[in-house]
C-alpha cells in the first residue's frame, strides 16, 4: 500500500490507514454480545495469517481456472432483494482453495466446471440476512457465525465447461424450499445426477454438504479453527 503526496492522501488510503493500523491485536479481540471473537481489524487478521498460514484469505481466481461465477448477492436480484456487497471478491482460506482446485480438476474430463454463487462473506452481511430470514436451515445464526464468514464455506453449483452456463439443478440458487434438500427425490433423473455428481465431486476433497442447500458445501466439519472475520473486500484487493 502507497500512500503519495503527504498534504494530498486519498481517500481510500486514509481508510486503509485506519482500518490496518487502529485495531486490536488476536490477543485482545473483544467479544461480541454473542461471545464470538470477531476479527474487525487488518492488523488482527495479519497476526492470525503470521500464527499459521493456513488463515490466509487467497483469490478464488488464483487456483481455480476458468473462474465462473454469479455473484447475485452484488446485485438486488438475491433473496433480500437488496445489494449485499459492494466490490465483492471471491475468497477463501488457503486450504480451501486448494481443495477447490481439485475438485474443478475432477471436473474438467466430464466437461464441467464449478460456477461460484458465493465464498468468504463479511459477518455483517449475515447479520442482515439472519434478520430477513432467521430460520437456521437455510441462513446462518449470527450468533454462532457462519463457515462463510470463516472463508471455509461456499455456494456453488455445475456449469458447462465451454459455454459457462450452468447446468440444470432440483431449484435455483437460494431456493428456500425442500426441493433445495439433497433428499429431495422428485425431479428428473438427469438433474439428480447433476446434483450427485456435484455432492460427491466435494466429499472427495474433503467438504461437507449443508443438507437443506444443494449448492452450499464447507470444508472440514469443524469450524472452530477458522476465526469469524468481518472485514471488507476492499481490504483483500
């Protein structure tokens, strides 16, 4: 980060500043109302990443080639009918990605490729979301946090390797219904087989698909090693 002209900062810099130099250390995060330990502060989230460079937030992009993506909550056309993120990037934790990696790997001989609805995800946008629809099957708690929110989780679906369009699916994206469960049976068999291939594909390496939500997947099922982060994509950039 550069910051020329000493009478004449920009903006954004002083922001920068502020957000990476006024902060607490790991060792003095305070708690939130719901005991959580949230990392708010770019000095914070370094000192997590110096502790083990497993906690390093990394580009989706940078290991998973073509990079497809949908990224409706950046727009109004999502289930809040709101824009959730401004600048959104699609981040997750260093072994995540590398798990990613394998899977678009596994992908590639039948001629598909993951297509990203969502990865890393600022805790105070599930704030929002729990407030629209709190019901735990199908939003997180933000009082127990989200594997969103620790760069572990993501939203995903198929997509055709050469035109990018998705492939069919029991619902779309952010369908609150039980024709989202993976139990869900009454659909043609060629969209079962997509959804199967998908659930599979990520149980190989090493995800956990959320039961409700055929398009959710976390890495490992524990959470708890991964600190909840609410920091601003900007930051990443």
């Amino acid at each position: 980060m550069k910051c020329k002209h000493s009478f004449s900062i920009p903006i954004i810099c002083m922001a920068l500043i502020f957000y990476r130099a006024e902060g607490q250390t790991p060792n003095i995060i305070p708690q939130n109302k719901d005991g959580l330990t949230v990392v708010t502060t770019w000095v914070a989230y370094e000192k997590t990443v110096q502790a083990d460079s497993n906690n390093r937030m990394v580009p989706v992009q940078q290991y998973v080639t073509p990079l497809l993506s949908d990224i409706q909550y950046a727009t109004n056309k999502n289930f809040t009918k709101t824009v959730l993120y401004t600048q959104p990037l699609l981040l997750v934790r260093l072994p995540v990605a590398r798990a990613l990696r394998k899977v678009q790997q596994q992908l590639a001989p039948y001629g598909l490729s993951i297509l990203f609805y969502d990865a890393y995800r600022p805790y105070a946008v599930t704030k929002k979301m729990w407030e629209i629809v709190p019901d735990e099957r199908y939003a997180a708690n933000p009082a127990k946090g989200s594997g969103h929110n620790r760069g572990i989780a993501v939203d995903i679906t198929l997509a055709d390797l050469k035109t990018g369009k998705p492939v069919a699916m029991p619902t779309p994206f952010d369908n609150f219904t039980e024709k989202a469960h993976h139990n869900y049976q009454q659909s043609d068999s060629a969209v079962l087989a997509n959804r199967l291939l998908l659930k599979n594909t990520m149980e190989q390496n090493g995800f956990t698909a959320l039961s409700t939500e055929w398009w959710h997947y976390q890495y490992k099922k524990s959470s708890t090693a991964f600190a909840i982060l609410d920091l601003p994509f900007y930051l990443f950039k």
